[in-house]
C-alpha cells in the first residue's frame, strides 16, 4: 500500500503552538475590549440549515456556501436526474445543511430562537470559525475565525459610536495604525436615485464593493453587463471622487442628493456619527468612503471597513446595521449593528509588523533542570510553589545531557532555568540563570519569586 503524503485542503491551515499562542493573545485582547462594553457571549453550531442561510448574502455569497450532504443513501431520495438537473439545484435536493458562512445570520436566527430568554437591546459577542468556498489566496482563507459583537434591538446611532470606539481601543491594545471606512447604505440608495438607477441599487453595491480587487475598469463592464447605461455610469465616477475633509463630502453630498429622502437620511445619520466621533478622544482615524459598499444583502444603514496602514492587505475587521436581518425569521423591524474583526488577517498584519510582544511566546517562565532521582523529588515540591504562585513552570522529565536541556529550554524561549545538584541541596539554594541577560545567581526559594515577579 502506498504511503500518503498527509496534507489540508486548500485554504486551511495547521497552527503551531507558537502560533497559538499569538492568535489566543488577539483573541483574548479582542474578547477583553468586548467584555468592556458590556457584550456577553454566544456559540453557534458549525452547520446551519441551508434554509437559514440561503438568500442572505446575495448571489455571489450563495455561491461561496459549503454544502453538507445529506446522511444516508441521498441519492436514490434525489428527485432530479443528475445528468440533467444543474449541479446548484442538484446540491439543494441531497444538501439540507451548510456550514456558516458568517456569525450574522445565524445570530439572527439565534435571537428569533431564544427570543424569550433575551434581554433587549442585546449585545452579544462570538468568536467561532467560518467557511466560504472562495479562491484561496494571500489573506483569504477558506477557513477563518471571526470574532462578532453586535447590538440588537435598538435603532440608536450611539450603537454606532461605541463600536467605532470598540475598533479604536482593540487596535490600539493591538499596535495596529488602523483606519476605520465609514459610509451609509441610504447614501448608496440616494446615489442610484441620482444617476437615474433606483431600482440597480444591488447591481451597484455588488459591483461597487469589487472595486479594490477589480478596479474601475472591470466595475464599470459589469455595471454596463446588469443594465446600467454607460450615462449613468458616467455620473458615479464624480460622486465616488469627491474630495476633501469629511464635512467637505457631505456638503457635496447634501447637494447631490437634494432630490433624494433616503440619501439626505443617510447623510444625516453619517454627519451625527462625524459629531460624536469628534467629541471623544479616540485615536484611530474615521475617513468617510463614498465607494464603501459591503456587498451583504442584509445591510440598510451605517457601514464599515478597518485597513491597516502601511499594509497591502484587505480589510480587517468590518460590518454595519441591518435593519430588519430577524425579519425572515419572523421577527419584523428588529434593528441591528455589529461588527466582525478578522483575527485570521490581524495575524498577518501584526506577523509582517512584528508587533507581537515577545513575553506572550514563553508558555513556561521556569524550568527545573534535571539531575536525577533524588533531585527530581527536592525540585517538584519547589515547582508546585511556584504554580500556586501563578508562575508557568516544568521540570524537564528525563536526566537527559545538560545540553540537552538547555536546548530545549532555549527553543521554547523560558526565561529562567533553575538548577539544583546536591551542592544546592546542601547548601538550601537555587542556581538560577537568567537566559536573556546570561547571569547566573544563587538565590532561595523567595529571592527566585521575587526576581520573576519583579
């Protein structure tokens, strides 16, 4: 039989331990800020039913779903022949389940469920994986953790606020130089008014929302192939090229949209978010996109994008407010805003920075040398101690070469290494060496705490 050469599919990945470490040190930063805010945590199953998921994320995301077929002999209860039937519609008949594709919607469904045991507004964290059958390719995964907060149940644009504030602060902790995109969906609507195209607002948005990874050129083929007439299209590129600070933008805007309710909705709303922002000292910058779209079917009013500087990379973290997403649950005009960080891409971002603190890779502060037998037992009382003292520590399992030890106690990055022959035994001592600095002293039992907690 042959060997096979083990491998993942395409768009997931193994982690390290070291790489865990890294990823639980965003996440737990992530969780952390959460936490501040007053966001409780949720888990979702892994599998949706496909009735959950289909027809939430337009088109393009229906594509991008991970089928799950059916338990037991599917086939013979398919009712299509699969030499005629469409592959998509042949998958609907022997697929009921998917993996999700977001948090979002089955948050949503979540909220519906439980609906009586919910408190609102609810505000609501989750940190789980996704999965979206895409290309895979430089910071795009087909396996990706998200980590969600969301406030439902209320309409207030200061949800808004304390988001853009949740951005600001998770950044910072992370030495992230981030720059939060902001537009509005009613602005959007008030755009495809303007240019004679109400009724294309979703071609628009979809084509829109490609405009970074196709450029202009391509965006405009495909507004041209839904419809759009080349006029109309002719009148977008001044709107999405205005210049200037954000309140020049929005006096634009407020001229171009004059004949537009739902487009002077949507300024207004953006403006109020711009007056809030102003008052608080925060340090990440909030840049108004007019070309900002989110291709989501679901969102109706603010929207976000978080992009690193100084990294080619695409957004890190993103979302906005969906004003009726419950409602095909049945739930009307239940409103909602979240947000969604990706940890996946924040991990390459603070990777190619070299931004992680290099104190988070030590799993182990202490390690025990070991001599033998009779030293084994001297040094497990003492490593104990320093475990009941919060210390991470081990006693290296073998009487292996020096060497050896050392070795291993420099490739897993332990700041101290203790050792104790019978000479320290004697003597009621510690021979502690210091492997950052390379000293070495002797020290008891409490002067050791005290140089680590120090």
């Amino acid at each position: 039989m042959a060997v096979q050469k083990p491998s993942v599919p395409k768009g997931t990945r193994d982690f390290s331990p070291t790489e865990m470490v890294k990823r639980n040190f965003i996440f737990d930063t992530i969780k952390g800020v959460f936490k501040l805010f007053g966001y409780l945590p949720i888990e979702t199953p892994a599998m949706e039913n496909l009735t959950t998921l289909l027809g939430k994320y337009g088109e393009e995301g229906d594509k991008l779903l991970f089928k799950v077929l059916n338990s037991g002999d599917y086939l013979s209860k398919a009712k299509s022949d699969l030499s005629k039937a469409g592959s998509s519609s042949f998958a609907l008949e022997i697929c009921e389940k998917g993996l999700r594709y977001d948090l979002t919607v089955p948050f949503a469904r979540f909220v519906v469920q439980h609906l009586n045991d919910i408190t609102f507004p609810f505000k609501r964290y989750q940190i789980q994986p996704v999965w979206r059958a895409d290309k895979p390719q430089k910071g795009r995964y087909r396996e990706f953790y998200q980590c969600d907060v969301d406030v439902i149940g209320s309409n207030s644009l200061l949800n808004e606020v304390e988001l853009i504030q949740i951005i600001d602060q998770v950044f910072q902790k992370l030495a992230i130089n981030a720059v939060i995109k902001m537009n509005n969906r009613k602005i959007l609507s008030g755009i495809a008014e303007a240019i004679g195209q109400p009724e294309k607002f979703m071609d628009i948005t979809i084509a829109i929302d490609k405009l970074d990874k196709i450029g202009i050129e391509k965006v405009n083929k495909e507004l041209l192939s839904k419809g759009i007439d080349s006029g109309a299209i002719d009148k977008l590129k001044p709107i999405f090229e205005l210049k200037g600070s954000n309140q020049d933008k929005l006096i634009s805007l407020t001229t171009i949209l004059k004949d537009s309710e739902i487009g002077l909705d949507g300024v207004k709303e953006v403006e109020m978010v711009f007056n809030y922002f102003d008052s608080l000292p925060l340090n990440t910058e909030l840049e108004l996109d007019l070309t900002l779209a989110r291709g989501l079917n679901y969102y109706t009013g603010a929207i976000f994008e978080v992009k690193a500087k100084g990294i080619q990379i695409g957004s890190i973290c993103g979302g906005g407010r969906y004003d009726d997403l419950t409602g095909v649950f049945g739930l009307k005009d239940v409103s909602g805003v979240g947000i969604s960080f990706g940890a996946d891409r924040i991990y390459d971002v603070m990777e190619q920075l070299n931004i992680f603190p290099d104190e988070i890779v030590a799993s182990t502060k202490v390690m025990f040398v070991n001599f033998g037998e009779k030293e084994e037992k001297y040094c497990l009382p003492l490593v104990q101690k320093l475990r009941e003292n919060g210390i991470s520590s081990e006693i290296y399992p073998s009487s292996a070469k020096m060497k050896k030890q050392m070795t291993y106690a420099n490739n897993k990055n332990i700041p101290y290494v203790v050792m104790v022959g019978e000479n320290e035994i004697e003597k009621g001592i510690l021979s502690v060496k210091d492997m950052m600095k390379g000293e070495q002293l002797e020290l008891n039992f409490e002067g050791l705490l005290q140089k680590i907690t120090s």
